[in-house]
C-alpha cells in the first residue's frame, strides 16, 4: 500500500538532469534561481543536478572562465552549456569515394574531406582510405580523437543493430563485414552505422530540401536503388534494418534490372557504372533514340519502385538523390506518374545536398545519439500502453 | 541575456502535472510525501499540481471517500487516481455490422454491442443503426453519456485529421462524409475517426496476436484490401493519412482486380461478397480444380501486396485479418513466398481478435488520446532537431 512504483532514483536523476541541461542549452547563461524558476525544481535538486554536469565538462560556471574582473557583492553565478565539450564525426564509405564532416555539440559543422577510392578496391583498403580522411579532417581542424562522443557512418546495404553488414552487395567484401566493430578500433567513442539511404534522408531534412517536412522519403536513385524514410521526423529503419530496400521489388512481377533497362546495347550495364550511365543519359538528351527509349524504361521502373513506397508509407515529400540528381527529366516523369497511381500523391524534389547527403546524415545520427544521452527523458515519464 | 527561453508557464504546469498524474497512477495511493520525494518536484509544486487534479475530478483524497473510521491524530493524507472518472467508447462502422466497445479510464472493458447493418444501407442508416448499438451499450451498464471522454471510431476508406472521409469506396454515400463531424453531434467529447485497419492494426498489438512486437503490419486482406502498420509501437498513418492504401498497387503493371482473380466464371465476384468468397475457398478445399487455380490467383496477389509492404516497411510481424482470416491455407504460402522476396522476412500469424478487432483499436485510440492529455509530456522536454 501507498508505494509509488515510478521511484526508480537514477531515472529520475536523469531526467532532472536532462530537464536542466536542456533549459541550459536553449539559454546562453542562467543562475540557479532561473533554473529552479522555469523546470519547477526544487533548489537543492537543481544545485545537485548543475554540479554533476560541471563534474562531467557539459556546464560551465560563467565567472569562472574570464579571468579577473570579479565583480563585488558576490553576484549570482551564471551558467552556460559547454558546446566544444566534445564533437561529432559523419562518415560516407561509398563505392567511389570515403568523405568525413566534423562539428561540435551545436551541430556546427567545423570541416570536411573526402578522397576516391576504387569502386573494386577490397575492405581494408577502403577503411583504411577512410583514416586516412579521418586524421587529415581532425588534424586540420585542431581537434584530438579523445574528444569525440559519437561517430556516424553511412554505407550502402542492410545494416545490423551492432553495426554489422548484413547484405550489401555494392562493394566488395561488404556481406558480413562486422563494420562497426572494426571502426570501433579507431575510435573509443560509440560508433553508429547506417544505410547510406537512410543517412541520406536524416541529411536533407536536416539541411537539405526537406527540412520543412517530417514525412520524407529519399530515394538513392542507382543502378542499385535505395530508400530511406524519415515518419514523423524520425528515421524509420525498420526491424531488421531492411525497410525501403526496394532493389528487390522488380522481383514483384518484373524481373527486369536496372541495369538491362538502361543498356542500349544486349548486353546490361555494369552495376554502378555510372559513367556508362552518364552517358545514356547524355545521349537521351542528344535525341538518340535508343538512349530515350532506355532513359523511359528507367524511369517507369522508378516510378513503379517509388509508387510502391509511396503507397505503403504515404510521405509528404520524395527526394531523389544518388546520381540521378542533376539528371533533367526524372522529376516531371516522376511526379505524374505518382499523381496515376497513387491516392494522395506527394510533392518530389531532387535532393539540395548532393554528394554531401550521406556524409552529413552520418554526422546528424551522431549528435542524435549524443543528445538522446544528454537530453532525452522521452519515454521514460509517458503513459504505458 | 541570461534569458531562459524553455520557460512556457502553462508548458511546465502541464509537464508537473503529467509526472504527478503518472507516478499516482502507477500507485494505489500515496501521501505527498511519497510524490514529492518520488518526483523530485519542491512540495509547494506538488501541493498546487494535487489540488487541481483533485478540482479535476482526475485524483481523490482517500480518506475523504470513507464516511467516518478517520483516525486520530491527522495521519498523512493519500490520494489515487480515478479510473472511473471518464470513460471511452471505441466503435466499428462496417460494410456489414456496426459495433461498440466501452471501458474506463483504465482501459477496462465494462461492456460490447453490434449490430448487422445491410452492405447497402446508405449513410444515414448506418449512422441511426450505430447511434443504437451506443445508446443500448450504455443503458447497459449503466453509465452517462456525459461520462465520456473521448470515442474512437473505426472505418473502411482514408480518413482526414478532421474526420471527414477523404475516400472510402467500401460503404455507400463513404466519400467526402464528415463523420467526425457527423458524430460530434451525438457526443460531447473529441471524436476520432481512424482507418479500419490501421485500428485493427492497434488493437492486435494491446490485445491480440502482436503483443509481444512494436513493429507490426496488419493486413485487412478483403477484397478490396488495406492495411495498418504500427512502428517502434505507433500507428503510421502517412502524411495524407493513406499509408497502407494497397489496394492501389494492382495498377503498378497487374491490373487484375481480387474480385476477377477469385472468379471461377468469366464474371468478376461483386465486390465486398463475403459470401461468395467463402464458397470459392471451400470449393478449392473440396477439391474443386477451377476453385483451386481462383485461390491460388488470389493468394499470389495477397503476397504481392504484402511484399511491398514488408520491403518497405520492414515489420517484424505481419498480422493477416479481415474475412481471409480463419480460412485455411493463407498463412503458409504467404510465409514461402515472403521469403522468397524479402531480404528479411517477417513471422507471419492470423489475426486474434477477429471480428473484436476493429471496435477494440477504436477504443485504444480513444483512450490514448485521453493519456496523451493527462499524461503526456514527450516531445516537449526533448533535444530539438
């Protein structure tokens, strides 16, 4: 009788906790009577709480940090949220190229790099082209590798929770590549693999052409196409990591690959020969013939892999990106087909991000992941179901 | 400067008294003590958020419900919540019956009624016949209709945020009504009209066969099918409120309707014939070979739809219901050919509640509508994107 089941002591320190820090992080500085005025805290709570999150370098005591000019009359201490206290790497590992962006705990990206790398180049190559960018990016920008918190990567194929490859036939040696536990050895924060399509969604709407909607979906328009699905603002992987692997639609009644529709010889392309596939396309807007008929099969069989998302998860916006972007004709195609098809057609626009996207929802998963430690109390106080 | 900008009076009001609500709730009763010490919110807090859930009629003083027996001395007050300060309603509108569900604020169910309804009774009728089945359930046991604190409603066809019916091809006079509207009229609390299946979809992950899973698509596989997918626990109704809207996909190159695969003649079956139906799969289980090649048609159009659904969407477990349900031989082809298709194939499991299942996701929605207002504070105190 009269026992309250909702006491767990560490669950609620740590929402207190984050209840502080994030009243903090939208003020520039706060004393402890604002702090205890706007969370509705107690005052030796809110004093407990700000002195842990001084301990663990996330706040600041104001004063402390200018040197002299103390004032009289000790005057309230003033706190502030402490963005360099730690920061964010987004990986892109793609079959031509690795790419790396750096920022702070604001998100505020503070550089880029990238390099090419063979599209047949084996496993250890191309993650060791990636450190490469890596200690180049950190070096250059002045930051030690003891100060990350998180680090995000986006590559193609299905990806386990623990960061395993668990199909991914894009690159070589990428089925089963324990990915995450090998990125893992460079660095001794937590590391996040993801779907680079997925990655990719996360990018634009975050600073990309979807930042007005949280029901998105990306398609990465390839000779091997993908999709990523933001609902609600939140990125929706699936259970098993596989949602809007769509490559393997065309087995629903059209056997045809992508790469038999676009070649215009009897022979099919070579996948993610996208030179080859420039090159269609080129020859479609010259007036070649052959090359128009190969540019409408890849588009009717896009539009029905797209018709298909779309059906299922009702977005408000599509994006294509991948290197059909910069491609003329995809959209308008794209876009009337969907109205035929579909109940409630959405709007379809080319991705704004281009080859940043991946590398940039990398970076937006990390400090997700960071912030979810440092802020989120979400789940934890709402009603059961 | 120093402005601490989380700082919305009314906001922290709401969110104090959410934790208040939620921690008594999870307790038979408690003292103030209890909640303060539990909550971590100052006593002067705790006292104002007490008092006006108790002007709410949402919380009661124990002591104070028991004439006499008060003990000296003034032991401490306690308080509980009150599960029958409110009650919902959830209700089915079908091509064939009508159908309600009451409990308390608990989500108890005191009591459920139906009615047959005939498949071409126009709107009005439906509405009377449905405003019956209400009234009689209520007399029953015994509850004012001003008790209510929200209804739910289930219903073929793309349903609007508002309740209007945006296209519903399944009941006569369907598109373009306003049945929230419509239905407001006979309730004095927030009406909510939700797709049939995706209240199915609800209902079979609280009390049916996808308890044990957060990651669920429920297909109402009828002649004109449709379905509702849960994610992460949470209905996805689309942005347009049209997501599991397959009956659509047939045009994505098979333009065969169910109602001309299921036909052993040369005329398709009249759409929504139950009946009908039922007599193909029996003939097929007979031995009938015409019937046979019918179902084995239908089937194949079943595992096509859900496959598109599966790669998009990526469940953990697909849930088939509507009138394909409790016939034999739907649940192991489907299993055989998602794996066929699928990178990573769900379980698949015939619906629980059967003809139950409408009526009871009606009634969740309604009742987490009411949560989300005693209870809710999610979204509010979390990390801005």
């Amino acid at each position: 009788m009269g026992q309250l089941t909702g006491g767990d002591p560490s669950l609620l320190r740590r929402i207190n906790s984050a209840v502080v820090l994030h009243a903090l992080r939208a003020a520039d500085l706060a004393t402890l009577t604002e702090i205890t005025r706007v969370t509705g805290l107690s005052r030796p709570t809110v004093e407990g709480v700000v002195e842990g999150l001084i301990e663990a370098g996330l706040v600041v005591e104001s004063d402390a940090e200018e040197s002299g000019a103390r004032r009289q009359g000790r005057p309230a201490r003033k706190f502030r949220f402490r963005a360099e206290a730690g920061h964010l790497l987004g990986l892109e590992i793609g079959p031509h190229r690795v790419a790396a962006a750096l920022s702070d705990l604001d998100g505020k990206i503070l550089g880029t790099a990238s390099k090419d790398v063979s599209e047949a180049a084996p496993a250890d190559e191309r993650l060791e082209r990636l450190r490469t960018v890596v200690a180049d990016l950190l070096r250059r920008a002045g930051i030690a590798r003891s100060s990350l918190r998180a680090v995000g990567v986006g590559s193609p194929g299905i990806v386990e929770v623990d960061g395993t490859v668990r199909l991914g036939t894009a690159l070589p040696e990428w089925t089963g590549l324990p990915l995450g536990e090998r990125l893992r050895r460079s660095f001794k924060c937590p590391v996040l693999v993801e779907n680079d399509a997925n990655a990719a969604a996360v990018a634009e709407h975050w600073k990309g052409v979807a930042t007005d909607t949280d029901d998105v979906v990306f398609v990465l328009a390839g000779l091997s196409p993908g999709a990523g699905s933001l609902i609600g603002g939140r990125l929706h992987r699936g259970y098993g990591g596989a949602a809007g692997e769509i490559g393997a639609l065309h087995l629903l009644g059209r056997e045809v690959t992508p790469e038999t529709l676009l070649s215009t010889t009897d022979e099919p392309l070579h996948p993610l020969d996208e030179h080859a596939v420039a090159e269609v396309f080129a020859h479609a807007r010259e007036g070649d013939e052959r090359a128009q008929a190969a540019v409408e099969r890849f588009i009717q069989r896009l539009v029905h892999d797209v018709a298909a998302l779309v059906l299922a998860l009702d977005p408000e916006l599509v994006v294509v990106g991948g290197w059909a972007a910069g491609l003329d004709g995809v959209l308008e195609p794209l876009h009337r087909e969907l109205a035929r098809y579909c109940l409630r057609p959405p709007r379809v626009a080319l991705s704004l991000l281009g080859e940043a996207a991946v590398a940039t929802g990398a970076l937006r998963l990390a400090l997700d992941h960071v912030e979810e430690e440092l802020f989120a109390v979400e789940g934890t106080v709402t009603a059961r179901r």
